[in-house]
C-alpha cells in the first residue's frame, strides 16, 4: 500500500512539474510572439516614415522640374498652352504625392494601423544587433 501511495505521489509531482513546464513554455511563446509583433510594428512605422520623406522629396523635385521648365527658351518667345497644361498636371500630381498637402492625421495614419496608440512608445532608432 506504501508503495502504491509513493508511486501516486511521485506521479503527481511530475505531472505538475510538466504542467509548469508546459505553462512556462506557452508563456515563452507569447512573449516571443509579442516581441515580433512589436518589431513588424516598429519596421512598419519606419517605412511609412521613409516613405513619407520620399513622397515629399518627390514632390519637390516635381515643382523644381516644373520652374526650370518654365524658363526653358522655347517659351519665352511664345506661350504654349500644351505646356501650361502639363504643369498644371505636374503640379496636381506633385500636390497628390506632397505629405504637406494632406491632413496631419491622414498624412501619419495614412499607413492604416501603422501610428502607434498613445500610450505605446518605440525606440525608433536602428538596431546594432
């Protein structure tokens, strides 16, 4: 009967121990999937600020584009209504890429769930892994 009782005992010690084991390792599991979820999140948010800075820099280079043009020697003996047209096309696709030209909160939530909630922060800064 002593051993029987033993034998029970030691079962019920391992089984918890394999259930705390168990426990632990879901936990590492969450944990690991909550620390890649928050490194997609802050790579999200890098790339839509890049892309931000991108769309801006393009725009730019679009109304640069657009007055050197506009002295180009061809125009000014002349107007080119052809010409007048096209700025007018440039500069409407310059205004659509220009993050300036929108709302702030569309210009930083443009990315759908990229911004982050308020009380989350995220070092920003590159990794030196």
């Amino acid at each position: 009967m002593r051993y029987s009782a033993q034998i029970v005992y030691e079962h019920r010690v391992e089984r918890r121990a394999e259930i705390a084991e168990e426990r632990e390792a879901a936990e590492r599991a969450k944990e690991t999937q909550r620390l890649e979820e928050i490194a997609a999140h802050r790579k999200r948010v890098r790339q839509h600020i890049i892309d931000l800075g991108e769309q801006r820099r393009a725009s730019q280079d679009i109304r640069d584009m657009v007055s050197a043009l506009s002295t180009h020697p061809d125009l000014i003996s002349r107007p080119n209504s052809q010409f007048n047209e096209w700025v007018q096309l440039a500069l409407s696709v310059a205004d659509e890429l220009d993050p300036m030209k929108r709302p702030l909160d569309m210009t930083i939530n443009s990315a759908g769930d990229v911004m982050l909630a308020p009380s989350v922060q995220i070092n920003l800064a590159p990794r030196s892994d």
